[in-house]
C-alpha cells in the first residue's frame, strides 16, 4: 500500500483553471481543527472511523466516508480510537468549482461513495505528473482531476445522491435513436415507460433537457447533414431516408434547425472540395 504526502512549497501547477496545493495518499493522522477552515477546496476520503465535529453537532463518519469542503468551511475532526487513515487534495480554481457544480457534488456534507481505487490512481498519477516533469503539464493534471470529479459526480448519483437517469428512459432515448426514421408517437414512447404522455414527455425534457419528438428530428435531421455529402443521394431521396416523405416539409424543417436550405447546404459542401 502506498502512501505518500505532499504540501507544495511552490505551486507545481498553478492556473486560472487550477491550482494544486497538496496531495496525500493513506496519510495517518490524529486531529484536524480549523475552525476558519481554509482558502481551498479539500477532498478527503477517509477508510478509517473519524468524528467530526461541526459546532455543537458532533457526527461519526464510517469508513468509506468521501467529503469536500469548501473554502472558509470549518474542519474540526479526529480519530474515533487513535489515528485515521486518509486521502487527500488541495486545490483552487475554476475548473474545480465549475465541475462540481456541473456534476452536482454535494459540498461539506458526507457522502457514502465507493471510489477510494480511482482517488488513489488519481493522486499518484497527479504526484507522478508533477514530481518527474519540470514543468508539469498543467492541461494533463487538470484532465486528471476533470474525469476524476465526473466519475465521482456519477458514483453519487448512483449510490443515492442526485438522481441518475432511470434506466428505462436511457433505454426509450436508444430506442429513438434506433428507430429515428420511423414514425414514432408521443403515446408509443410513454407506453414504453407505462407512464402517461405528459408525465413522460415531461420527465423526457428534464433528463435530456429536449423534448423526445424534437428529439427525434433531430437525429433525423443531423443524419440528413451526413447524406449530403454522399453524390449517390438526391434532397428528395435522403428526406425519405430519413422520414420525410413530403420533400417541402422536409426543407422547412432542415432550414429552420440549419439556418439555410438542403439545396444551399449541400451547394456550400461541394463548393468546399
């Protein structure tokens, strides 16, 4: 088991996007108290038992425990019998507040979250980045810590944080993603999910943030792009393709989501080569 901390003296990356300020990996300590917190975020994960005590609140995290607290937020936690085992992060920077906002991570609340293997690798990686190329690669450790909060913002969800998407909805958007060129209903789709059509067109729009018909123009329209490119098809042939068989209708719709006619589109391609 490795273990490594690291307080950084001098910034090894230090961007508007990110600054990181420390690292540490199964570190074994006593008690944390900071009752004006700090002027960072701080992502612990702890695998041992720790108290904590937020005021006259005074709560025992179980092992497994991952938090992040924000800047200026009171720390004041211990060993529940000795000392605890945890991993570590110090950072700023918009990335990071843009991301956990993005990936709805709770902030200086405990979370029940599995993702002790991928915050070690994570850790290394970053120590491994900094510690073995001078300069680091700043873009590198901030892709680092984007897929590790996006995995982390999907793990919450998974496990009861922000909900995730209902499995039966992912499976209704392949379903118009498979069938786009078909005519599909309102009715047909929400039986899929035995929900009725209100409830699910609505519940369609906030997962997805489209209405599923417009949706499915979509994908029909995007395909149409695609088949101008291709010589073998004329305008009225790839509107059939893709579900139009009335060809005006069809250019309505391909010029108000394009900005500009099949004709004109496919012209401009050309003019291209």
């Amino acid at each position: 088991m490795q273990t490594l901390r690291q307080h950084y003296a001098i910034y090894p990356v230090q961007t508007r996007e990110l600054t990181l300020q420390g690292l540490g990996v199964h570190e074994w300590f006593r008690r944390v108290t900071r009752p004006r917190g700090i002027d960072c975020h701080l992502l612990i994960y702890f695998y041992t038992e720790v108290v904590n005590r937020d005021g006259s609140r005074t709560r025992t995290f179980p092992p497994g425990t991952i938090i992040l607290w924000e800047p200026g937020v009171p720390h004041d936690f211990g060993a529940a019998v000795d000392k605890f085992d945890h991993s570590w992060l110090l950072v700023t920077g918009r990335m990071i507040a843009r991301e956990i906002a993005r990936n709805r991570i709770p902030c200086n609340e405990p979370l029940q979250v599995p993702v002790a293997p991928l915050l070690e690798r994570t850790l290394l990686d970053i120590h491994r980045e900094v510690s073995t190329h001078a300069p680091a690669n700043a873009a590198y450790v901030t892709n680092l810590l984007h897929n590790f909060l996006i995995d982390l913002g999907r793990q919450i969800r998974a496990t009861g944080g922000a909900p995730a998407i209902p499995v039966e909805y992912l499976q209704v958007r392949s379903y118009i993603e498979e069938h786009f060129a078909e005519p599909l209903s309102l009715a047909q789709l929400a039986a899929r999910v035995y929900r009725s059509v209100p409830r699910f067109a609505g519940r369609f729009r906030a997962l997805f943030g489209v209405a599923p018909i417009d949706y499915q123009i979509r994908l029909r329209l995007q395909h149409a792009s695609m088949l101008l490119h291709d010589q073998n098809w004329s305008i009225k042939e790839i509107a059939r393709e893709v579900g139009y068989p009335d060809l005006p209708y069809f250019s309505r719709l391909f010029r108000r989501h394009f900005g500009v006619a099949p004709r004109e589109a496919r012209r401009r391609l050309w003019l291209r080569r």
